[in-house]
C-alpha cells in the first residue's frame, strides 16, 4: 500500500509559515500551537477525506481547532493536496485559481 501524504502547493505553504511567524510575534509559543492544529487538521483530513465541508465542488475544507483557519484541500492518488491555509473572515476563495490544472 503506497505512504499517503499531505502536499502543500507553495502558495499555501507560504501562507502557513506567514501564519507561524504573526503566532510567534504575537506570543512566544502561539506558533507552535498553530503548527499542531496544522498538523491535526491535515491528519483528519489524510485519513477522512471526505469527511469536511465542501469548499468547492472538488475541493473539501477541514476546520482548525483554536484558530479562525480551514486547510483547503483535495485527495489525490498519493494522499491530499493543500491549497489554503484560509482565514474564516478573509478574502473569500481567494485560492481557487491554485487549484485549476492540478
């Protein structure tokens, strides 16, 4: 049975360590805390990718716990692919250009 994965595309991997970096400026550890409810969401949504809302026809959002983000996401043939790293009040569906052609 092939590994499952979590891939980011750059953009939303860029919005994640952006977010890291607010944390950390904002409190001493908050970061940290942010990267464990990354890293729980994308989990969840590995194992139960169709489980979370619909974000778009083909794409899923699965909430993070103690933050105002979703991880927008796709399942693919090797796990899922993460497009956003999306704020609740923010830019509505800003990334959905990332996920033509992918």
């Amino acid at each position: 049975m092939p590994v499952r994965r979590v891939r980011f595309v750059v953009a939303a991997r860029r919005e994640f360590l952006a977010q890291v970096i607010h944390y950390n400026e904002e409190e001493p550890g908050l970061g940290a805390r942010f990267t464990k409810a990354v890293e729980e969401a994308t989990a969840r949504a590995l194992a139960f990718p169709f489980a979370d809302s619909p974000a778009t026809e083909d794409t899923r959002r699965v909430l993070l716990k103690d933050f105002p983000f979703a991880v927008v996401y796709r399942q693919d043939a090797n796990g899922i692919t993460v497009f956003a790293l999306a704020h609740h009040a923010r830019r509505p569906d800003y990334w959905q250009p990332r996920t033509r052609d992918r």
